[in-house]
C-alpha cells in the first residue's frame, strides 16, 4: 500500500519535473529567437493529449472490466461450492460427515487464499510465481479438491448408490474444481507492461509540452501543471489499482461470499 503511493508521489513529481524542463527550454527558446516560440507546438500538444486520452479510455476500460470480471468469479465459485455441499444429500450416510468435514476447510482454504494482502505473498503470485502465502493456499485447496474427489467417486462406486447421485453431484464437482483454475488465470490477466509504460511516457511528455507551451507567461504558473500532474497521477494509479486489486485501495470484496458459505456449512 505504502509503495504504492509512493509510486504516485514519484509520478507526481516527474511530471512537475518534465513540465519545469519544458518551461526552461521554451523560455531559452525566446531567449534565442524573438520570433517566439517554434510554431506547430500546439499541434503536437493535441496529438499527444489526443494520443493520451484514447491509451487512457482503453486501459481504463479494460481494467475495469477485468475487476468485474474477478468479482463475479467468486460468486460463481460460491454457487459452485453450495451447489455440490447440497449434493452431498444423495451419498450414503455414513459417508456425508467425512466429505462435509473436508468442504468446510476446503472453503476457509478458498475464502481465505486471495485476502492476503501483504505485498510480497500478493506481488509474487501476480507475477506468476506460485510462493509465499497465496501459493501455499492454492496448493492446499488442490490437496483438499483431489480428497473430496477420491472420497465421493469412492462413495458414488458402493452397491446401491442410485445412478442419479452419480450424475448429478460428478459434474457439480467438476464446475467446484474448474473455477479454481479460471481464477487464477483471471487474476494473472493484465495488459503487457509495455502499455503501463507507454501510459506514463505519454504523460510525461505532455507534462514537457505544457510546460513549453507555457514559457510564454511574463509569470510563472504553477496551478496548471500541478493540475495536470494530480489528475494523471491518480489516474494511472486507479488503473493499475483496478488491474492488481488486492495491492491498493481497491479490493474484490465478493470474498465475504465464501466466507459466508463456510459459516452456513458450520
């Protein structure tokens, strides 16, 4: 959390920077020539801004996305989990507590995987390195999904089990196993780096382009380009916010649901 707006202030500040340096080289500029400032300068301020606020639009938009996407993975994983707890019922008896037992810590296991926010545990599995906490939590679940899958087939298999438990609770499984995978892959889902760095080199350079634009005034002017840094800062930080949501202020608060569904099952 604390780099991360450590990382605003460093933008921040950069910005400032660059418009100061374009502020200095439009004003040597007039300096040099009485004629003003280079012509086409205005046109080249638009393309950027124009450039600028398309890359914006798009990340903006595809993180967002991506955000609402992952919150409504954990509710279908919620259904999928209750779904195939309520199966149970069709087992035999004897073998319900057992696999009851393992569904409860199965889901603490799933509830509790992604809500580490500590930033080392969190920053390497975003970075497709299986460690730290959430690693151990996923290879856990997977442990816990091969039992209660070992336990029901074996359950299903008895003499007298009707064929009906069979093809209703095996493919409820299934959806429970399957939507572990598809989480992981949709919390591994962002754009290339290369995007996030064409973002913040296009701010940077229309924070230049202002500042040349600007060399004109008898004074200087602050207000505008501590505006200008404000806005792109916090915005670049709202979309890399949307796209890691377990590092910053942003959170998939759709976990409650998980841990509502292992209360119930108590």
């Amino acid at each position: 959390m604390l780099k991360a707006w450590l990382c605003v202030a460093i933008v921040f500040f950069a910005m400032l920077a660059c418009g100061e340096i374009g502020r200095r080289i439009g004003a040597r500029r007039l300096a040099a020539d009485a004629d003003g400032l280079a012509k086409g300068a205005g046109a080249a301020e638009a393309a950027v801004f124009g450039l600028l606020g398309l890359l914006i639009a798009f990340t903006f938009s595809g993180a967002a996305s991506r955000f609402e996407d992952r919150r409504h993975l954990v509710t279908e994983e919620a259904n999928a989990i209750g779904t195939a707890y309520l199966r149970l019922d069709l087992l035999p008896v004897d073998a319900q507590p057992g696999l009851r037992r393992l569904f409860r810590r199965y889901t603490q296991v799933r509830a509790s995987t992604y809500q580490d926010r500590g930033q080392s545990a969190s920053a390497r599995f975003l970075a497709g390195e299986n460690q730290g906490a959430v690693g151990a939590r996923l290879a856990e679940a997977a442990a816990l999904q091969q039992a209660i899958w070992t336990r029901a087939i074996a359950a299903l298999r008895r003499p007298g089990t009707p064929p009906a438990a069979t093809v209703a609770l095996v493919p409820a499984l299934n959806a429970m196993i399957d939507i572990t995978t598809t989480r992981v892959m949709a919390t591994r889902n962002h754009p290339p780096v290369v995007i996030f760095m064409l973002l913040l080199g296009l701010g940077l350079v229309g924070a230049l382009v202002v500042g040349y634009s600007t060399s004109a005034n008898a004074k200087r002017d602050w207000f505008h380009p501590i505006v200008l840094a404000t806005i792109l800062s916090l915005t670049m930080y709202v979309i890399v916010d949307l796209e890691y949501p377990r590092l910053g202020l942003i959170q998939v608060d759709s976990d409650r649901l998980l841990v509502d569904l292992g209360n119930s099952m108590s």
